[in-house]
C-alpha cells in the first residue's frame, strides 16, 4: 500500500483548502496509508471531520512565523517523510511550497504543490511570488484549480506542459432536496472575512439595492479575522444596513444557510475554485459575481445559471443584482439551469485524476 501524506500550513479553519485537504485525505485512505501534516494548527477539534483512518499530525499546537521557521519545518517533514517512508507528498495551498520543496530534497518522496488561490493574483505579495517560484522550480508537480491558472503558470514560469496539470475540487455528493423558492428575498454569501472576499464591495452593492429594494435581506456566513469582521460591521453601521445586512457568523448546516435563499452573490477580489459557487448550485440559486480570477468563469453560466460582472464594478453588479430581485420569472429560470454544469465537478471523475496522478508520478 503507498504511503502519501498531505500538508497544510493550518487545518483548524473552515475555508475551502482546509475543507478540500481533509476531504481528500479522507477519501484517499480508501487506496492508501494516508498521513495528514498541519504545521501550525491551534485546535484539536478541527470544523472538518478527520477520518479514523487518517494519521493526523500537528507540527505546532500554536501559531509560528512561516518566515522564521523554514528551515526547522523542513527538517522536521524531512525527518517525518524518511520515517514514515512517505512515498508522495503533497502540499495543499501555497505557504507549503517552500518548505514542502527543501523537505523533498535528498528524499525518494515526490513533492506535489497544489495552488489553491491563483497565480495571477500575486503581485500584491512579495512572498507569494517567492512562493510560487519556488514551487515551480523544485516540484515534481504543480497542481492547480483551474485552466486558467494552468496557462497562467506554464507562462509565468517557463514551466513544460508535463510538469503541470489542473484538478477542480469536487462538489459534495449530497445534492439538496430543498425546492427553491423563487419567491424568496433573502440574499447570501458565504465565506471567511479576509480582504480577498471583497465584504468593503458587497457593503456598497447592498446600500444601492437595498435602498430600491427594502423588502429583502442580505446575510453573511462566516468567520475570520475578527479586525476584518469589525471593519465590515462598522462599514455596515455607518450606511445604516445594520436592519438589513446581516452577519450571521459560522454555520455548517447547510440548509439552514441556503435552503431559503433567492440569490447567492459573491464579491470577492479573487479566488482559487469556489467552492461556494458549488455550493449554491446544488441548492438551485441564481448567482451574481465578479468575474474575478479565478473560478466564477469555469462554474457560472453568465445570462444562464447567473451573471458574471466586471472585476470590482459595484455598479454594474448592482444593476445585475437588482435585475435577479425584481424578476422572479427569471430567478425560476436561473435556477432551472443550476445545476447544469456540476457534472464536471462530479466526485468520482476528480478522484479518478488525483488517483492517475499518484500512480504515475
């Protein structure tokens, strides 16, 4: 049986990267001996459920600076890969890169770096760069989320065709039995409070149409930085939302967050794959969103299934958003289509490749 372990800088989060490395370590354990590695993880009891058979290890039971301990952290997965005879490695989100790359050298374990943001995005961070660099150069493989950032890369980087490949995350297998309710007015989003999310843009979309359109509510779910969460309270205050736009905190009952909802918008700057956006297909919801990179374009069927906006154009979201609100025969038909793409986000399929993947590398 192969030995393969996965890697995350933290897993006592509920974002996306999280839930994908502890769903994929816990499918894989029905192939493999599968070792799941969170290097800085506070938490015992993670938002995610682990496997029973899953060899869970934390590095860290308390946050250290990814700068400062490279060199430690790299011994120490070194030092774990050797032991545990670790034959594939792969390191979910890009703040593994580095230190997942130095562990690898001098090892017989392959190193596989899964981005799960995007590459285009970057040049906002000096280490991301360093990051991804690093990752491109020394890595067996690259795994990223969508096309676009696979074309990005073998760009970017000067990297061959051969080195890099694109794996979606796959949708839950539940699909929901709730009916939507085109009569709904309650609007949602969901995600941690981070400057990526774009909760300053979603602020100034609600003002412009809650003020035309007073009879529905917006709600957020969520956790995350807590500064993050008082500057979007306190933005929601100052515009006097405070009535109708409204922060619920975390959830993980599903239906509860989307089972009765007419719309699902998402504002972010930019993504990985959004898991979200799967999410609020399953449930049938019509979805308005920035084409922001990357994601929305790969899952969203723009004048089908939802409308796909201009990066950071408020108003034009705006007018999309208020367009979905005052047309119920249109929410009805949006939600018809939903679920018409989902299959290429289909559980077995994505298996199927990360199988393929660990076998022939």
């Amino acid at each position: 049986m192969k030995k393969i372990a996965l890697v995350k800088w933290i897993l006592d989060d509920s974002g996306g990267g999280e839930r994908v490395a502890i769903s994929l370590a816990n499918e894989l354990t029905k192939k493999y001996e599968v070792h799941l590695i969170g290097i800085t993880t506070k938490q015992s009891d993670l938002f995610f459920k682990i496997n029973s058979q899953v060899k869970y290890s934390n590095f860290f039971d308390h946050r250290v600076r990814l700068s400062k301990n490279i060199l430690k952290i790299s011994k120490m997965l070194k030092k774990y890969f050797r032991d545990n005879e670790i034959e594939v490695a792969f390191g979910i989100g890009i703040s593994a890169n580095v230190f997942l790359s130095f562990a690898g050298i001098g090892t017989q374990t392959k190193v596989v770096l899964c981005d799960h943001t995007n590459s285009i995005t970057d040049n906002r961070e000096f280490s991301q760069k360093v990051q991804r660099y690093v990752g491109a150069k020394f890595a067996d493989k690259i795994i990223t989320l969508t096309q676009e950032d696979c074309r990005n890369y073998i760009k970017k980087y000067g990297i061959s065709e051969e080195k890099i490949d694109y794996i979606y995350n796959w949708k839950d297998d539940g699909i929901s039995n709730v009916a939507y309710n085109d009569e709904s007015a309650k609007i949602v989003t969901v995600g941690r409070f981070d400057y990526q999310k774009g909760y300053d843009y979603l602020v100034q979309v609600a003002k412009k149409v809650l003020a035309k359109r007073s009879d529905w509510i917006w709600e957020i779910y969520g956790s995350g930085d807590q500064d993050e969460v008082d500057k979007i309270r306190d933005l929601i205050n100052e515009n006097g939302l405070q009535e109708k736009l409204v922060i619920k905190g975390l959830e993980k009952n599903q239906d509860l967050i989307y089972g009765d909802k007419g719309i699902y918008v998402m504002t972010s700057r930019y993504e990985g794959l959004p898991l979200v956006l799967l999410e609020a297909q399953q449930y049938n919801l019509p979805i308005v969103s920035f084409s922001c990179p990357t994601g929305p374009n790969e899952i969203i069927e723009d004048g089908v299934n939802g409308y796909l906006v201009e990066c950071y154009n408020t108003d034009k979201l705006s007018e999309k958003l208020l367009e979905l609100m005052e047309d119920e025969v249109l929410r009805q038909s949006f939600s018809e289509h939903a679920k018409d793409n989902l299959d290429k986000f289909n559980k077995d399929k994505i298996l199927k490749q990360w199988l393929e993947l660990i076998e022939t590398i």
